[in-house]
C-alpha cells in the first residue's frame, strides 16, 4: 500500500491539483474520500477543508512511525516536487522558483476568487447566487483574470506559463483553465489560453484529472 494518502473527494479542483502532481512525479497517491466535518479531519486540517495530503514515511522533523500531514493544495504539490527532488516542476534557482511560486499563488488566491459567485451560480447552480448583476459581474471578472493568463503566456515565449519548461504553475493554472473553459458562460477570446490548454491535453495526469475529472 502507498503510503501517501490524499484526503478527499475526486471531484474537488484542489484534490485534482495534488493528484496530477503525482502523475508527473509518477507517484503512487491514494485517494479517499473524507467527512470534513468529522473531529477525526479537523485535527488534519482545522478549516475543515480539502484536501489533506499523509505522509507515512518518516522524514526530518518526524518521529519513526508519525505520519506527515499538511493542508493547502498548492503547497501540497510544492512539497511533493521537493520530496522528489524534481527541480524542473520547482526550480531551485531562487529567481526562477520565485516566478512559479508567484503565479501559483496568484492561482489560489486572485484568479480563484475571481470566479466563485458566477461558478456557483453557472456550474453548480446554487439557489444562494442568483442576483443577476452579480454573475455578470463575476463572469467579467473571471475573464478579465484570465485575459492576464493570456497576456503571460504571450509574454513567456515558450509552450508553458513560463516559458520552455513545465512546472508547478501549468498545473494549478491548468485547471482553473479547464474549469473556466468549461463554464456555461461568455468567454473572452484568448487565443494562448486555447493554445496552452490544447497542448496540456497531452499530458497523461492533465487529461485524466482535467477534462475526464469534470469542471
């Protein structure tokens, strides 16, 4: 049995993140599905969120026989490339590293709450967000987000978000494009965007956690 564990249903983006980082780092992660309001959970993770990424073998910093644990999805995947030692997804190069990290953030936290009321609305229909001023709203700024997205991709010269190499970045971004691309809404025309995407489709993990995984 693998001893990492992701906690976690398969349907939620942020599970999807940490599951194709295993692809690419050809890891064995097992998925499970978990009650986040269970007390047994909110010790992992106190938000009561998903997804918990467990760790069975003992590192730096663990006892022989406590498992590691950790919350939030993108730092998930950034401890997965170190765990693995793969400089090419996280650079060790500070200045490189600090522009994967920069756009990952930016993923999670800008881009993400960029979307929410008009994908709540849109996608999972939610009876709490039906005011019509603010889904149009939400669907402008949902493309003007992702309009950034494609001015960087431009500006990177290469097939990636930063340019030659596939990291981290093209994976968290990955899918917020998929779930945006997806969306029964107005998209803006964002011919890179389309480009890029068409390209991540031949990655293995992208294809089975992306468009085969749902919006």
């Amino acid at each position: 049995m693998s001893g990492l564990r992701v906690l976690g249903r398969a349907a939620s983006i942020n599970v999807r993140k940490v599951l194709w980082t295993g692809v690419e780092l050809g890891l064995d992660l097992v998925r499970e599905d978990v009650d986040v309001k269970a007390d047994a959970f909110r010790v992992l993770n106190p938000n009561a969120m998903m997804p918990v990424l467990i760790d069975a073998e003992a590192g730096p910093g663990t006892e022989a026989g406590t498992p590691f644990s950790m919350w939030e999805s993108n730092s998930i995947c950034r401890y997965l490339a170190r765990r693995e030692g793969r400089d090419d997804l996280l650079p060790d190069e500070p200045r490189r590293r600090a522009q994967v990290e920069m756009w990952m953030d930016w993923q999670g936290g800008e881009l993400n709450n960029s979307w929410r009321y008009a994908f709540m609305a849109t996608v999972r229909q939610s009876a709490l967000h039906r005011d019509a001023a603010q889904i149009e709203a939400g669907v402008a700024n949902w493309n003007r987000h992702m309009a950034m997205l494609d001015e960087q991709l431009e500006r990177s010269g290469g097939p990636f978000v930063l340019g030659d190499a596939f990291t981290l970045a093209d994976v968290v971004l990955g899918l917020s494009a998929h779930r945006w691309r997806a969306a029964p809404i107005a998209h803006a025309t964002l011919p890179a965007v389309d480009a890029w995407y068409e390209r991540l489709l031949d990655r293995p993990g992208f294809a089975l956690h992306g468009p085969a995984a749902g919006p």
